[in-house]
C-alpha cells in the first residue's frame, strides 16, 4: 500500500509541478518516506499556481 501511494504521490507532483523540475525532483524522493506532507505540498502548489 505504501508502494502504491509513493508512486502516486510522485506522479501527482509531477502533473501539477511540471514547471518546476527541482520540486518534482524533492517530492520522487521526499514522497516515499513522508508522501502526507508531499500531498499537503501538491495541494499549496495547485493553490500557488
């Protein structure tokens, strides 16, 4: 389960933060051991954007 919710957090950043390559960077590898705070992120990102 915790696979499946690494990949789809990482995948969901880089959808919504295709324009910023670094953060889509942070979160492939921030969203495996604490994905809760990547989907937080997301969400400001979409709010941001």
């Amino acid at each position: 389960m915790g696979e499946v919710l690494c990949k789809y957090s990482a995948i969901s950043y880089q959808l919504s933060a295709v324009s910023s390559t670094s953060l889509t960077l942070w979160v492939e590898r921030a969203s495996c051991w604490n994905w809760p705070l990547a989907v937080e992120l997301a969400s400001g990102v979409e709010r941001a954007g």
